[in-house]
C-alpha cells in the first residue's frame, strides 16, 4: 500500500493551462526580479544573508520532496546527501586546489548523486517505516566517519573551514565578504534555485515524472503497466541526491565552515519538517516550508529560550492538521474557496 | 583473553541490555498492538531519568534506606508516569493513532521538541546527579559473582529486567487484557468490530509502555548523570532495538537488547573507534536482508 | 612593546596549517593593533565618550549538555557587570550592559545570521563568550568579516588562530589547549617510575587534540612512558563501566584524561564504582575540571589524582594571597551559594581583558576607541589572574598550567574536598612562543628546564 | 440485451494463427502442504475469448497470478508467444505482452482519468524515462490517449480524479489502462464484479468489441454463468486445481462432471 499523498492537479487541459501558466508565470517573474534586486535595493547585508540561507535549504527541500511528495517514500537521511554537497566543496578546495565555483558545483552533485546511488540501490526495497529507519542508519554511517574523521579528510567534530570560490577565473574571492555575498554569491543562489524549479517544474511533469506518481499511487499498476519500479524508484534518489548536493554545497560558502553536524539525522529531521510544513502534496511547498522553518526558529530563538518546544508544536499541529497540504496548500485552498465564494456570491 | 574480563564485559553487556530493554520495550508493543510509531517512546526514559534524580534528592530528609530508595524508583515513579501517560495517551496522543505511519513518525518528532523543552524548563539545562546520600547504587556497593566484584546495584537492575520481561510475557499468555492485545495486534479491525472497548485496552498498553520506559530511565539515573542528551541517545538505540527484534515482537526486543547490549560492551573495551558504526550497520544490514527483524513475522509473544 | 613587532616570522610550513596557504603564522593581528595606537598621543580629558552604555551580546550555551558551561558563564558576568558599573562602569565613564544572550545551541548557521543582523544594525559594541570549539572556530571569521569585536572567553581550540591569522576584530582572553595537554606532559615529567599511562578523551575534536599533544609531547621530551591504550568515549557519554573494567584490567601507572563537565563526573564516580583508581597509581585529569567537580563527587573523590588544566581556576588556589581573587571566590558562593567553576573564571578573564584594553586604548588615543581599536588594544597586554600575570600573544591568551589534588583541609566554606598542594608550570613552559604553530612547537618540546 | 450467442458464430479453432499465444506445461503451485494448481496445460490464441469456471479454491485467481508473474511457479513452465516466461519478472511479461486485468480495479487515485491512461500509454512505449517533455504537451501520446478514452467512451470523465469515480466506471478505466499496453493476451479477473446487473452486459461489450477490434485474445474468471456462456468462444472449467473440461460452450454446459462439482456444488 503506497503512502496516500495526493498530487496537485493544478494543471487542467487544454486552454484553461495558458491562462493559469501564465499567471503563474508572470507572479513567479516578478518575484525574481524583486528577490534580484533585493540587495541593491535595500543594501540590507542581515536580510540578503538570512535569503541567501533560505534559498539553499529551498533547494534542499525541493530535492528532498522528489522522493517523499512525488514517490511517496519518507528517507530520513537525506542529510547525508546536503553534507555530501559541503564536504565534496570543502575538501575538494582543501585537498584539490580547487577554486572555481562552478567546478565546486558540479562535482557535489556528483559526489551526491553517486551517494544517492548507494543508498538507493540499498534502500529502495523497503516501504514506509523501514525505508525511513534504514536510510537513518545509512546515513549515520557516513556520520560517524565524519566525526571519527576517517582518512583525515573531515577533521572531526571541529570541522573545516573554507574560503571564497572564485567564478569562471574572476578572482571574486578577493571582494570583501559583504560584497562578495551581496554582489555576487546570493545571485549564483537565486539563479540556482529558479535553475533547480523550472527544471523540476518539467521534470515532474514528464513522463517520468508521472511514473514516478504511478509508482506513489499504486505499485502493482505500476509493475502491470510495464515500469521497472524498484528502478525508478532508485533514480528519483538519484536525482533528489544530487539537487540536495547542489543546496548543501551552495550553503558550505554561505556558513563558511563545515561540521559533521549536517550530516546527523536531526539535520534530516529539518530538511523533513521544511518539505511538510510548506506542503509535501504541492510543487512549492518545499520553498515555502525552507523560508517558514528559518524565519520560525530565528523568531522563536529571539523570544524563548524554549525555542524547541515551538518547533515542536508547530510540528505536531501541521501533521495533524493541515497533512500533505502544508502551509502552501492549505492557503491555497484558502484562496481557491474564496475565490469560489466571490464568484457566485 | 582473560576470563575475567571476559566475565566484566558480559556483566556489563546485560546492564547495558537491560537498560535497552526498558528504553525499548514499550516502543515495540505500542506498535505492534496499536499501530503507532512513538519516535518520542525514549523521550519518556530521560522524563524517568529527570524525575527520579529530583525525587531521590528530595528524600535526603525523610529516609536514606536503600529499599525504600529502590522501592520509589521500581514503584512509585513508574506509578506517577503511568498516570501521566494515561492522561497524555487521551489528549496529546489520541488522534495519532488514526494517521499513517509516516506521519505518526514526523508528528512525534514534534513531541521529542516539547518534552525536551519541558524538561529544560523543570529541571534546567545542565546536567544533574543524585546526591551521594541517597544513591542506591553506592550504599550497595559491590558483590562478588563468580569471582569478578561487580555492582550490586546494576546486578538489581539486570534482575528487575528480567522480572520485567517474564511479567510481560505471563501478561499476554494468561490475563484478559493480554489475549486481547494479541489479537489487536494480529487485526486491530476486527478486535474493534468485536465489540471490545478498544480504548480502555489502548490506554492501558500505552500506559505500561511508556511506565516501562520510565522505570528504565529512573533505575539508569543512580550509576549515571541525568543529561538533556539522554533522551537523543535512547531514540536512535532503542528504534535499532526494535528493528532488529522484530517490530512488535517481545521476544525480539529481548533478544536485540542483548546483542547489542554485548556488541556495545565488546566494542568498547576492544575496538572503541568503532562502536557506534556497529549499531548503525547492524540495523542496516537486518533491514536489507530480514526487513521483518529476527521475530518480526510472529506475533507479540510467539 | 616594539620588540613584538620585530620578531622574525617564522615561516616554515606545517603539516597543521591548512587554508590560509600563507605559511607564516604573522602577528598581523597584533603589528595592525599596534600601528593603529601609534595615532597622536591621548590628551589629558577624555572627550567623545558615548553615552549609551557599551553594548555587550553573549554567546552561550542554554540548553544540550555544555550548558553547564554556559550557566556558569552567565552567572559571574552578571556579577561582574554589576562589579564594574557599581564604580561608574568602563574606565570609571561607560557602563556595560549585556543586551542579549543568545543560544550557542541555535547552531553556526543561526548564530552566523545573528552576527550580521548585530553587524548591520550597528547597536552592540561588542560579542563575547561562546562555549564550542567549533562554534569559535565557524563564529569568529565571520564576526571579523563583519567588522564586528569578538572576545572570545572559553574554547581552547589551538587552530583558532592558526587559521585565520588575519583576523583583527577577535581576541581570544582563554588559553589554548595546549596549556593542559603540554602542562600534563611537565608533570609527568616530574613524577617518578611512571611506564605506562592509558589516555581517556572524549571523542571528538577537543579530545583528540589533547591526546595528540599529550603523547607527542612525552615522545619529544624523551619520558619513556609506554601510551599503552588510547580510548575516545562518545561525547556525552552516559554508560563508562566498559572503559572503566577494561582500564582497570590493564591498570597503568597513569590515568591521563581531558573529559570535561557532566562527562567527567560521571567518569570517575563510575570510575571509583569500578575500582578504577586503585588500579593505577596517578590520575591527570585536565578536563578543566575544578570545583564543581568536587562538589559532585564530594567524599568520594579518590585521593592519587591531579586536577586542573590551563590556568589557576581553582577557588582556593592563592585564595589567601591573591585580593582580587578571594573577593571573586567570596562574592560568586555569596550570590549563587556554590564556588565558581572554569566556566566563570574564563569570562572573568575576559571582563579583566576588556576593561585593561579600554583603559590601554584611551590612554594613548584620548577618545573612546573604535571597534578595531579596542580589539587591537586588547593584544599583547598582560592583566592579574589568580595565577599571577595572565599575558596575551597578540590576540591569543597564554596560560599557564595549574594542578592540584584533592584535600579537605581548606577554610572555605564547602562541605565537599577542594585542591591543594598545587603544581604551577609557567605559560613559557606549556605555550609556542609567538608565531610558532602549535604542533610545530610540541613536536619539538625540550625537557623543563630546572 | 444483444443477440444471445453471436459469439458462438466464430468457431471455437478460428482459422487465425495455427501456433497458440500461450501455452502452459504441467503448472503447478503450492502453499506449503496446500497444491492450488496441480499440472494444468492449457493453449490460448491470440483471437480467442476462454472462459474460465469453477468453485471457489479452484486455482482460478492463482493460475491467474502465475500466468502474470505475481506468483512463482513451484513447477512447469508457461510459454508466451514463443519464449519461456517461467521465471521472468512481472513488469517484462507486461512488456511482452501478457497484460492482466485486477478483480479490484487498480488505478491511481490522485492522477486524473486522462493522466491514468496516458500513464499506461507511456510505458507501454516504453518512455517512463523521458525528463524534458511536458505529458500534456506530447501530441501522440496525448491522441492515443483520448482515443482510447472514446473506444472506452470515459471522455466524459478525462479531467475528474478517479476518486469521485462510480464503481462501474473505474472497472471500465482498469480494463481500459490494461488496453492501453496493447496486449496480445488479457487476463481479466472477474471483469464485471461490483458492477450492476444491468451494466455487465454493457461492460462486457465494450471488452469483448475492443479485444475483437485490435485482435487479442481474452482470459477471464467469472462466477456469472449466463455471461459465460455469452461471451465465451471456449470455456475452461477447473476444480481442485485440476482442468475438468476444456471445450466450446454448448459442450461444457453440458458435460456431467461440470455439472457435479461446479453448476450445483460451485456458483
């Protein structure tokens, strides 16, 4: 029995699709316009930051809902994905020499996507529960050679620090930090992430996309239609591996020093929470989930010391209430029935 | 390898299985008979742990005999929680048992939170012991068993366990609300249709469960410090417990507390380094190639 | 003061130096400090002081298991503060006031956001504090990005420094943990027909490095002592009885260990459960690890062995020749009825650093000192500590190492066993002088002198 | 009610292909000491309607499951269009052909009724893989999809969620995603249960006229006799697990051992 999440079938036949494609479009461009300027409008260093440490887990929580929204399986170690991403960025600065920022880039989305490979090809077996808890304890493996430091790559617990990267031979990395993340480093976020969601806005829409709902919905269908499901379901680890390789990696620059920590399970819990509170049933629940977690525990550590019982409730409320839906759905829905509302009243 | 510390190291293996068995216990049977998946089970072993440092420091003045120490931490604390989970298991747990899996196991994540919270507000942040006055495991002191000295105390601990165990098992072999649960466990549909009020039952099992947890926590309390970590450590041992037992399966999480209660002892007096790996690995490799645990297929008490 | 400047860089390249490629560890920290006091000599009256009060942030651990630290931290600041404003604040013109504590537990991610929010809004003086290694090693590069001042007041991670050395906004007033581990090896030195020693640190950076320095430092100073076992129990540790029954099987002539906090306590009372201590002969236990400890273990604390670490934090030690530290001890237990442990003596250092660098600073530029300045101000310059005079390295600390044992003879007004019979071993001795990095230098250790 | 038995005009050996599409050998299953088929060998054409009966524990849903793959033999062989498929994963037999039809209609509950047979279009052609191209947009998937929508005439329901669906409705959708993966052969297990008397007939017209109109042969389980008898051109009785009769309609209605264990014992 899959795991019943349902989808977003927000997009309706024929020519209904223009109109809504284009709303959407026009609302998703003026946003990225506004977010691009955003620094120089506002030479605000604090906010450009907290956006630049929330487009990065956005990433993440996109390439974490490939596997739990569209395939129907909860991983909780997907953090060993995001850390991959940092450690492949650090040590290959460290160790490799090298500096470019596009080089840097790619090679995590590799190094996480053959991670993605192993403990897929490990894990795709199992269902629910015991998909969950085996991911956890692939994951702590690679946490546990993190800490132990195992080939003397990780340094341990007090992890590694990292310089600037520079970009296709610009020395960027001499700019002065506040110039270099508002001039530079959070454009190359903004445009990763708007790279990674009209990517994955097509691929969840392909054909393999939709197998990848057909193996979510109804496994038997799907293997009586013909799919090689225990393949596909690998690949969609695949892909979530390496666009949660890509958000770890970007994010190494941004805290400028890596720890073990992100590899832990409790960081997966995180990278979870984000994807269901924005709304694991819906294509930009994740965003939102990133953006809503970050400004939730930031507003949370400024006024209680109690800040992990807040996390927690907010936690517990969401499942309980608003399940796939999230905080995006939800208002979704909101909007929808008052638009109802307003057209036959 | 001398036998001695061949003896020591066993010894210690089945304290430290011991302390698995009450941490996970409750975990199995709350799943294999109620269906939901208590990743906060372990939160309520440091509740015990917090309840009974605070409880023991504050009977400095009224009695420092050992058994009535032993009595409040085996008795009185688990009593105290069963009546708290009884309570939690109508408010705060009630609608988790409808939600899949999935979301009992995020929805309880949040739980971790907020006790975690709770006790920090209690009890404060930093670590707390129990005064050397009225610490069972000192007054105790040591015993000798087949020619090691080991600590009386954590002996009690071991035999308490077992006493734990074998109550449970006669629980569901001979009494009414045993038979009950081992068929809910087997389908939980048809015992309802069945007319059997079916919540009465849950909260009972829920309640022992999460007791059980307690009493582990508060008999761990005296040889070691009451820390905020305590409740992270026991999440992660005590969910590899159960996969590796079994899920639902009594008898399986006996058998894991075991094995990895002597994997840990082993490891740490010979390969430390590599520990912590070994429970990982162990549960990874129990997943892959026998999902269903070494007794996960039978039923609770099989 | 000129002689520092001059010192010839030493730039030979080692294998601990990492990022920064530049091999030279320079004084770039304290050569800027210094250039930038050379401005036009202080006149007399003190103008342009402002008048809102030095605005301090703390960075401290309130919940996870180093909170310990962290609420011992937060208690001698506020004593201190309260000290300092009660005659007139800073230099007697500027009170301090603590305008927010936040939660080192948040992680680098949201104490690096919290820096740049401070940075920006420009209404903190100063941050101070912090309790992890890790944290200092990921919050002090990007305060100094932000040009925001940084004292760092507890993690004794030896790479701090090394690598960065160009930061000029951080000054680090504890010593690193090369004190413990180099003082350790000084009294082993000192002690006679020790063989064998098994070494229990905690499982993680700080463990590790003292492990490190510790043996490489018996190997460079010729002891012939055997390290028969080295041991790493996880951080946090709740169970020890597996090390304990196998340490005890082996029973070395010495314990050497760095546990720390709630960690350490449990150790050795599981330790003591287990007949650990009458199975070795000495114990070196350099967790910083001081009262606190003796309050938790009270009679049961065994008799062969040494506490202590980097610095005199010890309540009773130079308690009757030491003034400013018996007032410190008397007013600490009088407000929170338990003596002060490590966590309060490294944030009092730091409050003595502060109020040494502003009264350093005016006096030679005549005005409040900007942000920059203070910090420069701040290096190399030496303040009293219970241990006599606590120096400064350009922005790092040295401090000497301090031991002592267990006694009930003490006049202070606890029921539990205090130190006594103390060991001093001067910075000099447990230290890399100026410049050199720190392994280099312990690699390299010549047997004490004298 | 169309007329009884124009089924019956095609002979039970039409003249199409002389080789069978399907051919089992002695298949046998067990369920520990349980044998719920015991050495069936059995031939199916490609333009061929086989009926199969028999009482309840008969072997009827396992055959169907070993002939899908669901099951594993524990003896024989099943041979499909030439080649031995004993051993061969269930998602090939699909790709080879061999397509089965569930008693439960299994369709995808979130996706739309359009998206639920373009969905078997899709991997029928084998393009599960495709990342770069919009469904909606891919034209001939998109026709082959809304034409067999029409064939199914479900054109009404192309953009609702199968959730809302009547049962009858989603029977059809099943029968018409099995379609979709142009079989040589269908199984169907129990086409019309869960649906009103008065819509079998409808149902099993739009079945029968469908495999009729692309050439492929047909295997399904009923209890329904009067359908049998209908829409049979051959009808295969089993009991115990055994084949008991293997001929055309008339003869096995009225064959005396069918009449014994399954007409007055079975049904």
């Amino acid at each position: 029995m899959s795991t019943r999440l349902p989808t977003f079938g927000d997009v309706k036949a024929g020519e209904i699709k223009g109109v809504l494609l284009d709303k959407r479009l026009l609302a998703g461009s003026a946003l990225f316009v506004f977010l691009a300027l955003y620094p120089a409008l506002t030479m605000n260093a604090y906010h450009t930051r907290l956006l630049a440490w929330i487009m990065c887990f956005a990433i993440a929580a996109l390439g974490f809902n490939i596997v739990l929204g569209y395939t129907g399986l909860l991983s909780f170690g997907h953090a060993a994905f995001f850390g991959a991403g940092m450690y492949t960025v650090v040590i290959a600065m460290e160790r490799a020499g090298i500096t470019d920022l596009v080089v840097l880039l790619v090679l995590a989305m590799i190094v996480a996507g053959v991670v993605g490979a192993i403990i897929g090809a490990l894990s795709v077996k199992t269902h629910e529960i015991y998909f969950a808890l085996l991911t956890l304890a692939l994951a702590q493996l690679l946490f546990v050679l993190a800490t132990r430091d195992v080939g003397g790559l990780t340094r341990g617990t007090d992890g590694i620090g990292l310089t600037r990267p520079d970009f296709l031979g610009l020395p960027v990395s001499e700019v002065p930090a506040q110039f270099y993340l508002m001039g530079f480093y959070y454009h190359v976020i903004l445009v990763c992430l708007t790279a990674t969601i009209l990517l994955l806005w097509v691929v969840l829409r392909s054909p393999f996309g939709l197998t990848l709902k057909m193996i979510r919905e109804n496994e038997t269908r799907a293997e009586m239609s013909g799919v090689p499901i225990l393949r596909y379901r690998l690949y969609s680890m695949i892909l979530s591996a390496m666009i949660v390789g890509l958000g770890g990696a970007l994010y190494a620059v941004v805290v400028g020093h890596i720890t073990p920590e992100y590899l832990d399970w409790t960081m997966s819990g995180e990278i979870v929470f984000m994807a269901l509170l924005g709304g694991i049933g819906t294509f930009l629940g994740p965003v939102v989930g990133a953006g809503g977690f970050i400004l939730l525990q930031e507003l949370a550590l400024s006024v209680t010391t109690y800040w992990h019982f807040t996390m927690g409730l907010v936690l517990f409320v969401v499942v309980l209430t608003l399940r796939e839906k999230g905080i995006w759905g939800g208002a979704k829905e909101l909007l929808e029935r008052l638009d109802e509302r307003r057209d036959n009243s | 390898m001398p036998i001695e510390s061949l003896m020591v190291n066993t010894f210690n293996g089945l304290y430290f299985a011991a302390l698995l068995f009450f941490a996970s216990v409750g975990l199995t049977l709350v799943f294999g008979i109620l269906n939901l998946l208590n990743m906060a089970h372990a939160a309520f072993y440091g509740l015990g742990a917090y309840v009974a440092v605070w409880t023991l420091n504050n009977m400095g003045d009224i009695t420092t005999s050992t058994v009535v120490l032993l009595a409040v931490l085996v008795l009185v604390i688990p009593l105290v929680v069963f009546v708290l989970s009884a309570v939690l298991d109508k408010t705060v747990f009630a609608p988790l048992y409808e939600i899949e899996p999935v979301y009992q196991l995020l929805a309880t994540f949040g739980v971790i939170l907020m006790l975690d919270d709770v006790i920090k507000f209690i009890w404060g942040a930093s670590p707390i012991t129990v005064d050397g006055a009225v610490d069972p495991s000192r007054q105790l002191g040591t015993l000798d068993l087949l020619g090691i000295s080991v600590s009386a105390y954590r002996s009690v601990v071991i035999l308490i366990a077992i006493a734990c165990a074998v109550g449970l098992y006669l629980m569901f072999v001979k009494t009414k609300l045993g038979k009950i649960s081992q068929a809910m466990s087997e389908d939980y549909e048809m015992v309802q249709m069945l007319g059997i009020n079916v919540n009465r039952v849950r909260i009972m099992i829920f309640s022992i469960s999460v007791a059980i947890a307690a009493l582990g926590g508060a008999l761990f309390v005296p040889f070691a410090t009451a820390t905020p970590a305590v409740t992270l450590e026991y999440v992660l041992l005590s969910f590899a417990v159960i996969v590796i037992g079994g899920l639902g399966s009594l008898k399986g999480v006996v058998v894991a507390a075991l094995v990895i209660g002597m994997v840990r002892s082993f490891g740490i007096a010979y390969y430390p380094a590599l520990e912590l790996a070994i429970v990982f690995g162990l549960m990874a490799v129990v997943i892959i190639f026998k999902p269903e645990g070494l007794f996960g297929d039978e039923g609770v008490v099989e | 003061m000129n002689t520092q400047l001059m010192n010839e860089n030493n730039s030979h390249v080692s294998r601990r130096n990492f990022l920064k490629g530049s091999a030279a560890v320079t004084t770039v920290g304290s050569l800027a400090g210094c250039v930038l006091l050379e401005g036009d000599f202080g006149t007399e009256e003190i103008d342009g002081i402002p008048d809102e009060p030095f605005r301090i942030v703390q960075l401290l651990f309130e919940s996870g298991p180093p909170a310990f630290y962290g609420e011992e931290a937060r208690n001698a600041s506020e004593m201190l503060v309260e000290q300092i404003n009660d005659d007139g604040g800073l230099i007697g013109e500027r009170e301090i006031e603590v305008v927010d504590r936040l939660d080192e537990d948040a992680g680098p991610d949201s104490l690096i956001s919290d820096v740049q929010a401070m940075a920006q809004e420009g209404e903190v003086d100063m941050i101070m504090g912090i309790v992890s290694s890790a944290h200092s090693l990921a919050v002090a590069p990007a305060a100094d990005d932000q040009q925001l001042p940084f004292l760092v007041t507890m993690p004794g991670t030896y790479q701090l420094f090394e690598e960065n050395p160009e930061m000029d906004h951080v000054v680090r007033t504890a010593g690193t943990n090369a004190a413990g581990a180099v003082g350790a090896v000084r009294m082993v030195e000192q002690m006679d027909d020790v063989e064998t020693v098994i070494t229990v640190d905690p499982d993680y950076a700080w463990g590790h490095d003292h492990q490190e320095m510790f043996t490489a430092g018996l190997d460079a100073v010729g002891a012939d002592v055997e390290v028969v076992e080295s041991r790493y129990p996880e951080l946090g540790e709740t169970d020890y009885s597996a090390h304990v029954s196998a340490i005890a099987d082996e029973s070395p002539d010495l314990l050497f260990s760095s546990l720390w906090g709630g960690d350490i306590s449990t150790f050795v009372s599981q330790g003591v459960a287990g007949g650990l201590f009458e199975a070795v002969d000495e114990a070196l236990l350099i967790g910083d690890t001081g009262a606190p400890l003796l309050d938790s273990l009270g009679a049961d604390m065994p008799e062969n062995v040494w506490l202590g670490g980097r610095g005199g934090y010890q309540p009773n030690y130079r308690y009757d020749e030491d003034e400013a530290h018996r007032e410190f001890v008397d007013e600490y237990y009088e407000r929170y009825d338990q003596l002060p442990g490590w966590g309060a003596y490294h944030e009092w250092m730091g409050f003595e650093a502060l109020q040494e660098g502003v009264e350093r600073a005016v006096q030679i530029i005549g005005d409040w000192p900007t942000g920059e300045q203070l910090m420069a101000s701040m290096n190399n310059i030496a303040f009293e500590a219970p241990h006599g005079q606590h120096t400064m390295h350009g922005p790092q600390a040295v401090a000497p190492a301090v031991f002592g044992r267990p006694t009930d003879d003490h006049d202070l007004p606890v029921d539990h066993p205090l130190l006594g019979e103390f060991e001093f071993i001067e910075a000099a001795e447990v230290n890399p002088p100026e410049g050199v990095l720190t392994m280099d230098w312990v690699d390299e250790i010549e047997p004490m002198t004298g | 009610m169309s007329t009884q038995n124009t089924r019956n005009t095609a002979s039970a050996r039409s003249s199409g292909s002389a080789e069978p599409i399907l051919r089992t050998e002695n298949v046998r299953k067990e369920f520990g000491s349980l044998v719920a088929v015991d050495g069936v060998s059995l031939e199916f054409y490609d333009d061929e309607i086989v009926g199969i009966i028999g009482p309840n524990g008969a072997g009827k849903t396992t055959f169907t499951n070993l002939l899908s793959g669901a099951l594993s033999l524990t003896d024989g062989t099943i041979v499909f269009d030439g080649d031995d498929i004993s051993d061969l994963r269930r998602y090939k037999r699909v790709r080879r052909g061999l397509v089965r039809s569930f008693q439960i209609p299994q369709i995808y509950d979130e996706l739309t009724v359009f998206e639920n047979v373009q969905a078997s279009v899709l991997s029928r052609k084998g393009e599960n893989n495709r990342l770069f191209t919009l469904t909606h947009r891919d034209s001939d998937s998109v026709e082959e999809t809304e034409r067999l929508l029409e064939m199914f005439n479900l054109e009404a329901h192309a953009d609702e969620h199968t959730e809302h669906l009547p049962h009858g409705v989603r029977k059809i959708l099943d029968v018409a995603m099995s379609f979709a993966l142009r079989p040589k052969l269908m199984v169907l297990d129990e086409p019309t249960s869960g649906v009103g008397s008065r819509e079998k007939n409808a149902v099993m017209e739009t079945i029968t006229d469908a495999a009729v109109e692309r050439n492929i042969g047909l295997i399904f389980i009923e209890h329904d006799m009067e359908l049998i008898r209908t829409y049979s051109d051959r009808i295969v009785a089993l009991h115990e697990g055994r084949v008991l009769a293997d001929d055309d309609p008339a003869a096995v209605m009225n064959s005396e051992e069918v009449n014994q264990f399954i007409l007055e014992g079975g049904v």
